[in-house]
C-alpha cells in the first residue's frame, strides 16, 4: 500500500512544472492595459464632440443670457380609443434637430392630460414645432395615434403667449383625429436646472411608418428642469382669472417659469 502511495506522488511530481518561469508569469497583460485607456480616450473624445455638436446645432440650454422658446404641452382631445383597454398616450415634439418627449399619461384614453413645458434655444431656419401623440405599448412597439406641424407664431417672438387648440390628423384622415391644447411663449427664464451629464445622443425613432415624416436626428434624455412654482401665487393667480380653466392658468404659469406679473399679463392677453 506504501509502495502505491509513493508511485502516486511521484507521478504527481512528474506532472509539475519545473524550470525557468515565463517573463510575463503573474504579470498584468500590457496590451489589454493599452486597448481599456484607448477605450476610455476615445469614450471622452466621443462625448466632447457629441457636446460640441449640441452647442453648434443650439439645442444646448445651459446659455442664460438667451431667451429661450417655451412650449407647454397641457392636453388633448382625441375621437378615438385605440386598443382593447384605455390609451396611455405621450406626446414627442421636435424643434428643429432637438427632440422631446413628455411624461405618459397611464389610463389617459381619449382624454390625455400632460402638463409638460419644455424649454428650447430658437434655431435658425426652425419655423414649426412638429408632434406626434403614442399609445404606449407594453409587449409591442408603441402605436402612433396622431400628428400636427405647428408654425410658431411671429408675435411669440414679440413677447405675445399663444394658447391655442390645433387640429390633429391620423387614421381618422387629415384633421379629424382630435385637438390638442398647446401654449408657446418666449423669454429668458429667472432659472433653469440643466444636469451636467445633458448630452444628446443619437437615437432612431420607436415606429417604421409615420405619417407625419418625422425622422428625429437627436434626443435629449433628460428634459430641462422647471424651476419649483410658488403654490400661493399660483391661487392668487387663479383667484383673479375665476372664468379661465385652473388647468390653462398653471400651465401659463409653468410657461412662464413661475414668474407672477409675466403670466398675468399673458392671460390677460388670452383673456382678450
């Protein structure tokens, strides 16, 4: 038994390496060093053109000192429920190559309600705020309700707040899929929360067919912060306009970013 023990381990033995270990034993593999800092250049190289692009197209919303164009998206009216169970619609607008997408309203069925401003650097040539309403869709691609191009008013530019229902078009035919409320307003707001990481990214759009022939270049992940509201002047704001719908009242007041004077002279201006 001993003998067939030893003739084990000598076997064993046999099996081990024995002489000059390699020069790169237990060392770290230079070349894959090399390839992780040439990943990681190149990574930072991407991102400073990406946010150089941004700045040239003027989609960026960290500069100030410029008025910015304001745009809310308060709610809709559609003649149709698509879909065995009620809609949940969102709504994506595109300003030029600067695209945005509001929250999805869960339930919202015909009668969708958003809310949303969004705030975006006029470009030059861009006339017209493009937008599409989606049912979004949990196990499919999210279906495209409808669509409208909006030109933007030459007197927003003169300090005037447009706060007006446009027609939709979709399966329904040209104009005949609904109205959507929409509130457009110009100026420079007293602040505005951008995160450090704004970048905007390629990304194709979620459908193949559309029937408005919108073809997003970029898209902004995260959409521009609205500035916290004072919950008291907004009450005193609505106290004041007592026949105007509470809801078109907020959303003039989110427009103008929370300022006061600013939104009741742009509801006096509706109210005109």
């Amino acid at each position: 038994m001993a003998t067939l023990s030893t003739r084990v381990k000598e076997e064993r033995r046999k099996r081990v390496y024995v002489g000059v270990l390699p020069k790169d034993f237990l060392r770290l593999d230079v070349v894959a060093l090399d390839e992780s800092e040439s990943r990681l250049q190149q990574e930072a190289a991407d991102q400073q053109a990406a946010m150089a692009l941004q700045q040239s197209m003027g989609c960026i919303q960290g500069d100030r000192d410029r008025n910015r164009l304001n745009i809310s998206i308060v709610q809709a009216r559609l003649v149709k429920n698509y879909g065995l169970t009620r809609m949940d619609p969102y709504v994506r607008l595109r300003v030029g190559h600067c695209v945005y997408e509001t929250q999805t309203d869960p339930n919202g069925g015909k009668t969708p309600k958003w809310h949303k401003t969004v705030q975006t650097l006029p470009q030059e040539g861009v006339n017209q705020i493009h937008i599409e309403i989606f049912d979004e869709c949990s196990f499919k691609m999210d279906a495209l309700i409808a669509w409208t191009s909006i030109p933007i008013p030459a007197q927003v530019y003169k300090g005037v707040t447009i706060e007006q229902w446009y027609n939709l078009s979709g399966k329904q035919g040209p104009n005949n899929e609904g109205t959507i409320n929409i509130i457009i307003s110009y100026g420079i707001p007293p602040s505005l929360g951008v995160p450090s990481s704004f970048m905007m990214l390629p990304q194709m759009p979620k459908y193949n067919n559309s029937s408005a022939n919108l073809t997003p270049i970029y898209i902004q992940p995260t959409a521009p912060q609205v500035p916290a509201l004072n919950a008291e002047d907004l009450k005193q704001i609505q106290d004041m306009f007592p026949n105007m719908n509470k809801e078109t009242v907020k959303a003039v007041f989110e427009a103008n970013n929370g300022n006061k004077d600013l939104t009741v002279n742009s509801l006096l201006q509706l109210a005109d």
